[in-house]
C-alpha cells in the first residue's frame, strides 16, 4: 500500500516534482563550474548567477534561432496531414509491387469506339456534375478538423503556459541549488550524529554527482555532434529547416531506444511532404539511422566507458515507468536518475541485488549457471570443494 501511494503521490505531484529533479540533475552537471569560478575567488552566489545565465542566454539564442522554423511547420500542420496522405499515396502507386498487369483490348470497330467514346464523355460529365454538388455542399471532415484545430490551439497555449512556468521554476531552484550548494551538503552531513555514516552519505552523494554529471555532460556533448552532423546531412539533402531537425535529434536522443525510433519517423514524415515520391524520401531517416548506430555502438561506449555500464533492460524499464509518470520529462530523465541510483547501491551492501541488475555486463560471454553454482559451492561449503 506504501508503494501504491508513493507511485501515485508522484505521478500527482508533477508540477512540483518534476522541475526539482531536473534542477537536481543540471545542479550535478554544473556545480563544477561554480566550484571553479569560487577557487578564482567569486562568492558561490554570482558565480551560479553567471553559469545560469551563461545557460539561458545559450538557450535564448538556440530558441530565438528555432522560433521561425517551427512556426513554419505549425502553420503548414492543417495541410500536412492531407499532403502526407497524398505522398503516401503517390509512393504506393511507384511502387510496382503488387500491380496487376493492364490487359490489352482487343482492336475494336469504327461504331463500337464511337460508342465507347459517348459513354465516357456522359460518365466525365456526370463525374464532373458529382464533383461540383460535393464542392456546393458543407464538408464534415473539414469542419471537424477545424474545430479540432482550435481546440488544439487552446490546448497547445495552456501547455506552453504550464511550460513556461516549469522552466521558470526550474531555472530559480537551479540557481539557489548552485548557490547554496555547500550550506546543502553541511546540513545533510550533520544530519547523522556518527561519523562513519556521515562519510559513507557524503560518499555516496559526491559519487552520485559524479556519476549523472559526467553521464549527461559526455552524452550532451556527442550527442550535439550528432545535432550538427544530422543539420549537415538535411541540408545537404534538401530538407527544409535541417537546424530544427538537427536540434530534434541532440534532444531526443537522450531518450534511449524510444528517441531514435521518434526521431526517425518524424523525418520520414517530414520527407514525404517535401520531396516527390522516390528514393529521396527514405534518404533522411536512413542517414540518421546510419549516424545513430555509429554513435551508440562506437562512439559512445568509447567515450563513456566501463565506469557507467547500465543493464540495457533496466534502462527500458526507467523510461517507461518515468515516461508514464511524467511524459517527456520523465523520459529524459530516466538514465539520471537511474544512474543515480546505481551509485547509491554500489556501495550499500543491502542493495546489493539491485546493483547487480542495474549493472549492464562488462564481460563479452556471461557466465553459464553450471559456474556460478560452482562458485556459490566452493564459497558455502568450509572444507573448500568436494571431489
């Protein structure tokens, strides 16, 4: 009942929640800055005031350059959806897959083609009389789409609203956890009055630290090469606004498994409203997917190493559990905080178990049950191994 509580309790509170955890996250990722600028001699409170807004102003300037792009796409959004069918069409009619072949008719004499050519004269003139009478007459479809138009508008401004005031938030709690960053850590430590306890949590929160900041600060910065390279290839290809795609790809990719496959979906529908039927249209999504799998089975485990290994099924599980919590927030902050955790059992030999399913595997063959039955006999038994 505890836990049913909990799930619920969390998954209510959102607003408060979720702005807290990402300024916990990006405390993490940023406090070794501020720890530089206070060795050169700056009080802790302007120089988190200087890094948070070195951090806004990098986002301003990445939001100004975006605002045109995607302004563009939301206006097009009431056409796209018919331009996407057509080019849906329009690619299943190239395809030669499944075309039944066109019989020929056999030569026919001079009155039956005068008579064929009456009756398809009178049935172009009924198809255009049909044609006129569905224009006159109110369309349905549209007027639904129309008011679910607006009705998404609204939707859309009372999210931006919600938005706006979570990025606020979390930009304020950011600047006084940067701020007040060690006053925070002396009065968690002095918490427990014995001093082995009071060095284990430090521990584990100054390893913990480590941990999700080098985690998101590698992986923002390859996957903002990743941003760059996918820009250069839309550009290269023809698609309108490969920067907006570009910066779509940096952020989705920090969703594991589920960005790249939403990323790609959404070039291939970017594709085919804006390139004729063809080869071009799959040439986005299969460029993208070509730099994914380079960066996920190369440059990244190159870059982030062993020290950060996590179970491929423990990080499925995190982004859908916090995905469901909390929709796109929880999703990018699934890896955080479940690297987070892993630095806490590590070093808790209650949580031992945890650990080792949240560890991924380190070794190319894993063990076979028959040796790790082995292993637990010779460990259990005091005389060593029986023969």
């Amino acid at each position: 009942m505890f836990w049913i509580v909990l799930v619920a309790f969390v998954k209510e509170a959102q607003p408060v929640l979720a702005p807290l955890v990402v300024a916990v996250a990006l405390a993490f990722l940023l406090s070794p800055a501020v720890r530089a600028l206070r060795r050169r001699g700056l009080h802790e409170a302007i120089a988190s005031a200087i890094v948070v807004a070195l951090l806004l102003a990098c986002t301003g300037i990445l939001a100004s350059a975006l605002a045109a792009p995607a302004a563009q796409w939301w206006e097009r959004a009431p056409t796209m959806v018919a331009q996407l069918f057509d080019g849906i069409d329009r690619l299943r009619a190239a395809i030669p897959i499944g075309t039944p072949p066109v019989a020929r008719a056999p030569p026919a004499t001079e009155g039956a083609a005068a008579r064929r050519l009456a009756a398809s004269a009178a049935a172009s003139a009924a198809a255009s009389a049909e044609a006129a009478r569905q224009r006159a007459a109110p369309d349905p479809l549209k007027e639904r789409l129309a008011s679910e138009g607006v009705a998404l508008t609204g939707t859309l401004l009372r999210r931006t609203l919600s938005v706006g005031v979570s990025v606020a938030a979390t930009m304020i709690l950011l600047y006084f956890m940067l701020a007040s960053e060690h006053w925070v850590v002396s009065r968690l430590v002095e918490a427990f009055p014995r001093r082995r306890t009071r060095a284990i949590v430090l521990l584990h929160l100054r390893q913990a630290q480590r941990d999700i900041g080098r985690y998101i600060g590698t992986l923002g910065l390859i996957y903002a090469a990743v941003g760059a390279l996918v820009t250069a290839c839309m550009a290269a290809l023809g698609l309108p606004n490969p920067l907006l795609w570009g910066v779509v790809a940096a952020v989705l990719n920090f969703i594991p498994y589920i960005g790249p496959v939403v990323i790609a979906t959404l070039l291939l529908l970017a594709a085919l409203v804006s390139f004729e039927p063809g080869v071009m249209v799959l040439a986005p999504p299969a460029v993208f997917v070509l730099i994914h799998a380079i960066e996920s089975n190369f440059v990244s485990p190159w870059f982030m190493g062993q020290r950060l290994v996590l179970s491929p099924l423990s990080i499925f599980v995190s982004v859908l559990f916090w995905g469901w919590m909390w929709g796109l927030t929880g999703a990018l902050v699934a890896v955080p905080i479940l690297v987070g955790l892993r630095s806490f059992c590590k070093r808790n030999p209650r949580l031992r178990l945890l650990y080792l399913f949240l560890e991924g595997d380190h070794n190319s063959r894993p063990p076979t049950l028959r040796s790790l039955l082995q292993a637990t006999t010779r460990r259990a038994s005091p005389h060593g191994p029986t023969r």
